[in-house]
C-alpha cells in the first residue's frame, strides 16, 4: 500500500524528470512505513480514539448562616474548589421543632454527600440536617453539636420566653452592649454585627429561640469537627469541647478569626 501510495516517487513513470537517487528512495518508503506502523499500533489500543476522561467534579459546600442571617457571614472564608452553596432561610410555621424544619429546609440539598458548614444556630440545624441525609463531612463554627452544650441559664429564660416581650426595634439595635456580648470589638466588626442586627427577621429570631430551648438532642454527629472561640460570650467557650479552640475568637470570629478557620476547614475536608 506504502509503494503504491508513493508510486511516482519510488516507481517514477517514463518522461518524467524526477531525479531522486535510489538510497533516498528507500530510505523514504522505509520510514513511511515505520510511521503508518506506529499510528496502526496507536490506533488499536483500546480507548486512544476516545475522548479525554472527564476530570474529577468538584465536592459541593452547603453553607447555614446564624440566625437569619445571609450568606455574607461566610465571605471572608478562602475555599478555593469547591461547589458552594448558600443555604437560603424560609419562614418557620407555627410551634415547628428545629427537627421538622431540618426536615424541609434539607430540599434544598440536591447533591449526595455533601460537606456541610453551619454557623450558629446554623450549625444546630446543620445537625438535624446531617440526621436525615448522608453527610461526608460537617463543620460547625461558634456552634454545638448537643444540647449539653448550651448555658442551661440560657436555656432557663428561652423557655420562660422573656424574648417574647423584648421589642424587635431593640432586637435590632446595637450598643456598647451587643457588641460585647457578640465580641465586635473593631469598627469594621461593630459594622458587620449592626448589619447583621438591622436585617434581621424578628418573627425568624423569636422562633429559634422558641424552638432552641425545646431542642433534644443528645448525640454528638459522626464526621464532625467543632471550631469555637476562647472569648465566645454567645455560646460560652468553657461549656463546649471544640475540636479547635480560636484563641481570643468571639462569636464573630467567622468575620476576624477567618483566615485560621479556613485552614482547618481546608485541612480537615482534604484529610
């Protein structure tokens, strides 16, 4: 096939003025042949015609701010590659426990085995999420994992419901109060935590601290690690048994402490 491919080259016909020496001539046909046997071999391993594998997809976040809070609480976090998904709040119906509203809020986590982040209240929903779906990894932030871990003074006063007659427009504010409570010490945090405060949604607000003091549960979830602040006065430090202790990290550490938590969370998702 080679030669007659190449006819005019190796077999010259008669008036034509080609004038190729013979050694160059075979030395041609030679290593065209070796050529076309090499393509012939690549050809016929399985799969060299196929298209390239597809790379690996990328692992899915799935984001639960505090307290009707939206998903800039989560902006100072560096995750690169990842999927990440924001976690939106609906509206709670009428004396529904934290258990019911996981299991309709969880809608709208459409990837299987995600990585879960919760802050907050966030992460006590995270943890009746990671109930009622498969889970490869959770991290909660300034969070618990039980209800052991709440102040129980704390718990005393949501069951007597006294945030039933705090007016919203108070809930709302900041002071030199608030921003200790919540450990906003620099302007840009003072700022953030005002933020925070003035959208949030009283109706919301009241129902988790309703639905907070009714909360049951008593086991730890499995694939979890617990990233908590020393100077958290919101969920205090010294009732909890983090995985990791943020030295001087307040309950907005997510804002200030964000770089140190990324590490861990970046470590801990590639372990």
């Amino acid at each position: 096939m080679i030669e007659l491919f190449f006819g005019n080259i190796a077999n010259p016909k008669e008036g034509h003025n080609v004038n190729i020496n013979k050694k160059v001539r075979k030395y041609m046909v030679k290593n065209v042949k070796v050529i076309f046997f090499v393509l012939l071999m690549f050809l016929s391993f399985p799969g060299a015609s196929q298209a390239p594998m597809e790379t690996a997809k990328e692992k899915t976040i799935y984001f639960f701010s505090g307290m009707g809070a939206d998903s800039s609480v989560f902006k100072n976090l560096k995750l690169p590659g990842y999927h990440k998904v924001y976690i939106s709040w609906i509206p709670a119906l009428p004396n529904e426990s934290i258990t019911e509203y996981a299991g309709r809020i969880k809608s709208q986590i459409t990837t299987p085995n995600p990585y879960l982040i919760g802050l907050s209240f966030g992460g006590i929903v995270a943890v009746e999420v990671s109930k009622q779906i498969e889970v490869e990894k959770m991290v909660l932030i300034s969070s618990v994992r039980k209800k052991e871990d709440l102040n129980k003074v704390q718990f005393f006063f949501m069951r007597l419901g006294l945030y039933r007659i705090i007016p919203g427009i108070l809930l709302r504010r900041t002071n030199f109060l608030t921003n200790s409570y919540f450990g906003a010490r620099s302007q840009k945090d003072k700022k953030e935590l005002k933020k925070l405060l003035q959208n949030t949604d009283i109706s919301f607000f009241r129902w988790a601290l309703k639905s907070i003091a009714h909360w049951d549960n008593t086991e730890s979830p499995e694939r979890t690690i617990q990233i908590h602040g020393t100077a958290d006065r919101v969920i205090a430090s010294r009732l909890v048994h983090p995985d990791y202790r943020i030295k001087g990290g307040g309950h907005l550490m997510v804002f200030n402490k964000a770089d140190t938590i990324s590490r861990i969370i970046r470590h801990y998702f590639h372990e």
